[in-house]
C-alpha cells in the first residue's frame, strides 16, 4: 500500500496555530503507530490571495484532486473584508466543496461530559448530546442560477436562487441514512415544503430513497423553522438531522452552540469515491479564523484535531485509530485541560494552543 497521502491547507487567523497541533497528532500516528502520511502544505483563503492574488491557487485546487485527504483550519478575516467578492476568502473554500464535489458536510455536535455546564442550555438538556447533522454542501442557494445584483429599472435587485435536483437531494439523503444506520438508526429530514418547491421536491426524493432503500431506518420530516425550535428545547430527540445547503449552515451553528464548545467540534465534507475506493474528502473544524485571538497562541486546537480523528475515520478506515484519538481528548479534557475558551466563570488559568496539543499527545502515549 502506498502511504496515504494528506493537503494540509492551515489558512488564515488561528488557522496555522491549530492546524501545528495536528501536525504533532499526524507525526505521532507515524511514529508510534506506524501509520505514517505524505503531508504537503499550501495556502487557501488570504494567505493565498496575499501570495497570488486569488483565494485558491489552480496548483493548489489541482493537488486537492490528487491527495486521499484535505486538511483545512480556517479561511478569513477584517483584512479582506473589503475585498471584491470573487476574491474573497471565503470563495477559496467554496471552490474546494464545488470542485471535489464534496456534496456531503457531516457536522456532528457532541456535548463533551467536563463541558456540559458551558451550554446555554440547562445541563440536562445537553448533556450526553450527540447529534449529526449532514448538510447538502454543492448546491442549493450557494450555487444556483441566476445570481448576482443586477439593475431594475430604477433601483438594484439582489437575486440568488434555490436549487435542487432530484439526484443531488438523493445522493445526500443516501450518505445520511447510511450513516443512521451507524448510529441509533434515526433520520430527521428538515426543508420549508410548506412554502418551497425544491423543499417539497427535498420531502418527496427523501420519501422515495427512504421506501426503497432505507425503510429500516426510522424517518422523519420537518420544517426548518420548526426544527431549530426543536434543537433548543430538546435536542436529544433527533440523531441525523439531513438538510439543505443554507438551512444546514444555520442549524449546524444552532447545534453547534448548543454543546457549549464549538471550538470543540470537528466537520468532515465527503464526495463520491476515488478510484482507489477512498472518498473524496475534506475536514475541517467548523470553528472559524477568531481573528480576536489569532497569533497569540491562546486558540483551541481540539476542533482541528477531531477533524483529523474523523479523516481517520471516514478516508482511511481507521475507526479505532479516531476512537483512540477522540478518547485522548476526553481524557484531557476529564484531567481538567483548559483553554481560553473552555474557561468558566470560575475562572483559572488556560493553558495555550501548544499545552493542548501536547496534553493530547501525553493521552495518546497513555492509550497504548
Ligand atoms: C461554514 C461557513 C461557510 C459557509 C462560509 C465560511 C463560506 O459558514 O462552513 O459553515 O457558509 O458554508
Ligand atoms: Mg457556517
């Protein structure tokens, strides 16, 4: 077998302080696993406009289609927010998911038990939360025709457009029900068929994939509305919630806040198979650039590092390997491990990015 090659695109703000804890986690897979990566470095978002004037690079897009994984920390920040659209930092990262055609965004959110008390929510509304959402990632509004600001008689309109066809809303209903079934076999569907085509178009495709392939699994609708209503006041009810591109942004943030740590949670964006059998594959922490905090070491690198616990799982077939990995970070965080962010009212002193990464390489040594 040939070693598994990764991309690793660190990116912007905090992007390259977190992204050097998980080049620790790779180097320690190499040495005390004997699992060892090709690792190649490149630029995405503004670090990549300020090296060649556009958010991703065609070598670079050319070497993501080569790689069995792309690793990404972050793109963005106040320093290109007033650059022209196309070139924004942000536009990088779509052009990875648009590309790959990395239809399906897999955001689980987990409350971690030592972080229970961090949620908004009351403690046992949250605790023990373990959700996955899997949000359409290639099309819908981010990438519908016609788009753009355009002038109407007198004044400008702004259009973008909603669409779905009926093999995109497969394809993805497929890769959440199949993942139900790794789970507690429970899939909630959530669109606006009460006032969208494409969402009553969403209900009837999922009800057809559901009947034919998955009727084993447990299937639900409803409005997105009303879903993340649902998400605040009990949670624990759902177990893979499948939505559209821009409802699943919203909801995964929703989710996401729910467990009080989103600087804990990881996200994994999958394609179809490679020939080699393996999907196409980018993972990232669902966290964004914290321009605030970057440079300054104070960042959570744990979102990055569960990212690559899950490369491990979905691209390389390493599910003990990612348990391992996700157990070391509960064990530091068990232990009382804190960065800012994890700080409670309480207060004590946070330990910083490198601290963390190396807390979770003593877990990782402590596991074998
Ligand atoms: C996300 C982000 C992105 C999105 C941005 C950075 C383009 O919010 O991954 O959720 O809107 O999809
Ligand atoms: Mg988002």
């Amino acid at each position: 077998m040939t070693t598994p090659s990764l991309l690793i695109l660190p990116g912007d703000g905090i992007g390259p302080e977190v992204m050097g804890e998980v080049r620790k986690i790779i180097d320690w897979y190499g040495a005390k696993r004997d699992m060892p990566f090709d690792v190649t470095e490149d630029l995405v978002g503004g670090a990549a406009y300020d090296a060649h004037g556009v958010p991703l690079h065609d070598d670079t897009m050319a070497k993501a289609q080569e790689v069995d994984a792309v690793l990404l920390g972050a793109v963005g920040g106040p320093k290109y927010d007033d650059l022209d659209f196309s070139v924004k930092p942000e536009r990088g990262l779509l052009r990875l998911r648009k590309e790959m055609d990395l239809f399906a965004n897999l955001r689980p959110a987990q409350c971690f038990d030592a972080l229970a008390d961090f949620s908004s929510l009351k403690k046992d509304v949250v605790s023990g939360l373990d959700i996955m959402i899997v949000r359409e990632l290639t099309s819908g509004v981010y990438f519908g025709e016609p788009r753009g600001i355009f002038q109407e008689g007198n004044e400008r309109v702004g259009i973008n457009t909603q669409r779905y066809t009926e093999s995109e809303i497969d394809r993805v209903a497929r890769a959440a029900f199949e993942l139900a079934r790794k789970r507690n076999n429970r899939v909630c569907s959530m669109e606006k068929a009460n006032v969208m085509e494409s969402g009553i178009l969403w209900r009837e495709v999922v009800t057809k994939v559901h009947a034919e392939s998955y009727a084993d699994v447990e299937l639900s609708h409803m409005y997105a509305d009303a879903g993340a209503m649902q998400l605040c006041r009990w949670p624990k009810q759902f177990d893979v919630i499948l939505t559209d591109n821009l409802f699943g942004d919203i909801l995964s943030d929703t989710a996401a806040m729910l467990t009080g740590s989103l600087g804990m949670l990881p996200s994994a964006s999958l394609g179809a198979p490679m020939e080699n059998g393996r999907p196409r594959a980018l993972y990232e922490p669902v966290h964004g650039s914290a321009p605030d905090i970057s440079g300054q070491g104070l960042a959570n690198p744990i979102a990055c590092i569960l990212s690559f616990a899950m490369a491990l799982r979905y691209s390389f077939d390493q599910g003990d390997e990612a348990t391992r990995l996700e157990q070391a970070v509960e064990a530091v965080l068990a232990s009382g491990a804190r960065t800012a962010d994890l700080m409670g009212p309480e207060g004590g002193t946070p330990m910083g990015t490198g601290a963390m990464g190396d807390a979770v390489i003593a877990a990782l040594d402590a596991s074998l």
